[in-house]
C-alpha cells in the first residue's frame, strides 16, 4: 500500500502533472485489484497481451518487489523494473482525453453531486463511469488502449511492462485519481474545474465541493439497492467455552474452573440476548440495563456451579450461604421478581393495598376468610406456619415457614385463596 508521505514530485506544487509513488513492497499471496476500476485495468492489460507468459513473468516480478517507483503523468506511466542482474525501463502508454473530452466531463459531474462525492471519496462507482461513457469520454481503457514500451525491446507487452501494470492496478485501489492523471488531469486541476464550473452553473461564488448526495438521488438509488438479507438466526446453545486446562500454573487468586464456568454463563446469556434482539415482537423494546450484583449473584447461583463457587457467589452478593440458598429456590419459582419478594421489605402504596384487599375480599366470603395477620404486603397464619404475599403485579406469592425462616414454596398466581392452598400443601 502506498503512502502519501513517500510520494516525491506530484503534490508538490499545485497544477504539477506527475506523480511518483515509491516502490511498492512485496505482495505474496494476494490479488493486484480489489476495486472495481482497478481490476477493469487489469482486464485491459490481459484482454490485450498475445504472450501470456510474459503477463505470468509480469505478475511474478510485481510480487516480488522488483518495480521500483512509479511515475505517473499525462498519457505515461513509467518505472524501472529489476530482472534478475538487469535493469528495464518499462512504459505503458495510455493516449489523454482532449480538452474537449475534459470540458464534457467535468460538464456532466456538476450535474449530479453524487458524482462529485464519490470523487472526494476516492471512489469510481460505475454509474459515474457510464455516464462518462455517455459523454463520450472514456476513463478506463479498453482492449489496446494501454500500449507496450520497454528497453528490453519486446515488440508486444513483456514481462516488464506487464508487472508495471499491475503494480499501477494496486495503486489504482487506492486512489482513482491517478487514473484521472494518466488521463491527463492531476486532481487539483480537475477539483478546482469541478468547483468552478459548479459556481457558475448555481450562479454562486465559488466554493468547496459539496460532500454528499442529493436526498431526491439518495432515494432513487434506494429503490436499486437489493433487499437487506434477513437478520441470522441465533444458535440453539452457545457453544464450548474456553479450555484452561493448561500445564502452566494459575495466576494466583485466578480459579480456571471458576473462569470456565463464567465464561460459559456469559456467553449464554448473549445469545438469550441476541436471541430476544431478534425476536419479531422486540422492534422497540429498549434494551434492558444489566441486573445488579446482588441479582446476578443469585442467577449464577441457580446454575448449581459447586460449593466453592456458591461461596464466593454468597460472599460477593454480601449474603450468607443458607441465603444464598433461599434466594435460589425463589429465583428458579419466579426470576427477579420472585427475588424482589423474598428480599424487599416495603409496605404497599395505597393503590396496590387497595387492589390486594379487593382479591382478599373476592377470595372469601367474609365467615370462611381465614384470621391473617397482615403487616408490609404479607398476610400469615403464624399457627399454621403459612405466608401469602402480595406483589405490585397483582400476583399472589406462597410462602412456608421452614427452619425458621420464611420459604418461597411455588410460582405466583392471581387468586390469594390458591396462593394460600399452595402453601399448606408445601413445595
């Protein structure tokens, strides 16, 4: 790959009609054009040369280094090419657009700003070469247009000029204006005559060239572009985690097991995530904020890791490990939700209290209402060792009394009188 800070000669001072670019280095293992144009190039070169031999020689030479700096001027490119103990001058000569071909050219890109911004860019899409084309000006050659001439006075392309074309179909990818130059325009020329022929036509002083496309364009190219591919489906599983099962010794405090087992659970909730992102009822869903530690804690937990990782799970989320334990169990009835119940202690707004006396009153005639004991969203037969608890969302919550401490014993439902069924009869 070229780089401007190595060019001698072109940009130097404004209206300069040559270019020389330093040697490029070696390029093994790879094409000479992945634009568009500079392959065009190329298929001039190869559609043109009898011997293809020597376009073989040629792309042997250009791999291996042997083209030393390019100069690129109106009509000529040139480079001296080493082969084995000698050295050749080789040209390729290319006849420049006439000052009228120019003049219908820079005519026809004012009209479309498109064109104009795809120049900036350093870009040459084929709609602004065929619109050239429809001017009548040409700017990629065609089968003869490159002609041959070298030292080493091969009649047709030879081995040294064809590696000096494919040396040029590199520099190409990247910057089309050195075609434009072999043309016979260096860009600074053809830029101010862009900018000036643009002022004239709006009737404004002249100004930069306008970056961009015209919204009425944008939308017509639209209509040519094919439909976006559908979105890739997630993976049913996320796949092997890491393997650190190595010779070498841990860093100290670094548990591999631990590591495996949190690589693991990371990458199964991004593909949950991905899999949601995709979903075709998730179009303006925001995207949910990552749980907080404590919560966290709780789901690697619920994936029953081990003891050693329970601990430093219980340790981290400032829990003990027979609450770590109980938060899992409410954890694997209801999520984060089923966690909130268990752990927060807040007494109800007016309006969820309201609601849940209203299901309490609609549960039981009022002779059969169990005698609850009500205090914070929780109503207990402390004789019977049961629990129903209230949550915003309406749901109802069992609980038992186990060991001492208050024990989620299934899922939420929307009937009080079934919640409390479900505690009698335990897990």
């Amino acid at each position: 790959m070229w780089d401007e800070a190595e060019e001698s000669g072109g940009q130097g001072a404004a209206g300069s009609e040559e270019r020389t670019f330093a040697a490029l280095p070696p390029s093994h293992g790879r094409g000479f054009a992945t634009s568009w144009w500079g392959q065009s190039w190329l298929r001039a070169l190869e559609d043109t040369a009898l011997d293809l031999g020597q376009l073989k020689a040629g792309r042997r030479l250009a791999r291996a280094g042997a083209v030393g700096a390019v100069s690129v001027r109106p009509g000529r490119i040139t480079a001296v090419v080493q082969d084995r103990a000698s050295a050749y001058r080789a040209d390729v000569v290319w006849e420049p657009l006439s000052a009228e071909g120019w003049d219908r050219f820079v005519d026809m890109a004012v009209e479309r700003a498109a064109h104009i911004a795809a120049l900036l860019d350093r870009e040459m899409p084929p709609h602004l070469v065929e619109d050239a084309a429809q001017a009548g000006v040409d700017l990629l050659p065609g089968i003869g247009d490159l002609e041959p001439s070298c030292t080493c006075e091969a009649w047709d392309h030879c081995g040294h000029t064809a590696a000096l074309s494919y040396q040029m179909a590199r520099l190409l990818d990247q910057d089309p204006f050195v075609l434009l130059l072999m043309r016979g325009r260096p860009e600074r020329a053809l830029l101010d005559s862009l900018q000036v022929r643009g002022a004239r036509r709006s009737g404004t002083a002249p100004a930069a060239p306008v970056e961009g496309v015209l919204a009425g364009e944008a939308y017509a190219l639209g209509a040519l572009l094919p439909p976006l591919p559908p979105p890739p489906q997630p993976p049913e599983y996320a796949g092997e985690g890491p393997n650190l099962d190595t010779e070498a010794a841990p860093v100290p405090g670094i548990d591999p097991g631990l590591l495996t087992f949190l690589a693991a659970q990371a990458a199964e909730e991004a593909r949950r995530l991905l899999a949601r992102a995709v979903a075709p009822d998730h179009a303006g869903t925001p995207v949910e904020a990552g749980p907080p530690l404590t919560e966290d804690a709780v789901r690697l937990a619920a994936v029953r890791p081990g003891p050693e990782a329970a601990g430093r799970l219980a340790e981290a989320s400032g829990r003990s490990r027979e609450a770590l334990e109980l938060a899992v169990r409410a954890w694997e009835f209801g999520g984060a939700p089923a966690l909130r119940v268990l752990e927060e202690d807040e007494p109800l707004d007016a309006k969820a209290a309201a609601r849940a006396r209203a299901a309490l009153d609609a549960a039981w005639e009022e002779a059969g209402r169990p005698a609850f004991r009500a205090a914070r969203g929780r109503w207990t037969l402390p004789d019977e060792g049961v629990q129903v608890r209230y949550a915003p969302d309406g749901r109802w919550w069992p609980y038992r009394k186990e060991r001492g401490r208050w024990t989620p014993v299934g899922p939420p439902v929307l009937d009080p009188a079934q919640a409390l069924a479900l505690a009698r009869a335990g897990e």
